[in-house]
C-alpha cells in the first residue's frame, strides 16, 4: 500500500486506493483503527448468507451480519 505513495513511484493520495477484503471482520477493525485514508471495499457478492457460504468459504467463519457491525467503525 505505502509504495503506491513513494515520491519515486506513482505517488497515489490515500483516498485514490481501495483495498479490497473478503470481509475478515477482526482484520477490518485493525485497517480502521490504523487511521489510514485509504478507501476500503468488502466484496459481499451476494445478499444471503446461504449462497455466500457456497461461493465464499469465509463467510462461515464471518457471515454477512458481521460484515454490517463493521460498518460502524468505518467512515463512510
């Protein structure tokens, strides 16, 4: 993420990088907490906890109601 930022790379402000996350809640937290500017992004990619836990094996460990608690410590 900060080599984006180098003077001898492209130099990106904070706000022009997403870090996209699976939704790994405890991780979430940590990246908020940092005071970071960067944007974040939680690939939900879909709305029910039944086909997410098809297509996405972490949503079992994290499912999508856990995912909105998160928003709390987010700034969006």
């Amino acid at each position: 993420m900060l080599s984006a930022r180098h003077d001898e790379g492209p130099n990106l402000g904070q706000r022009r990088i997403f870090i996209s996350t699976s939704g790994l809640v405890p991780k979430i937290g940590r990246f908020t907490k940092a005071g970071h500017k960067f944007r974040l992004a939680i690939s939900l990619n879909t709305t029910t906890d039944e086909v997410r836990n098809r297509i996405m094996p972490i949503n079992r460990k994290y499912p999508i109601c856990s995912q909105r608690s998160t928003h709390s410590l987010m700034k969006l």
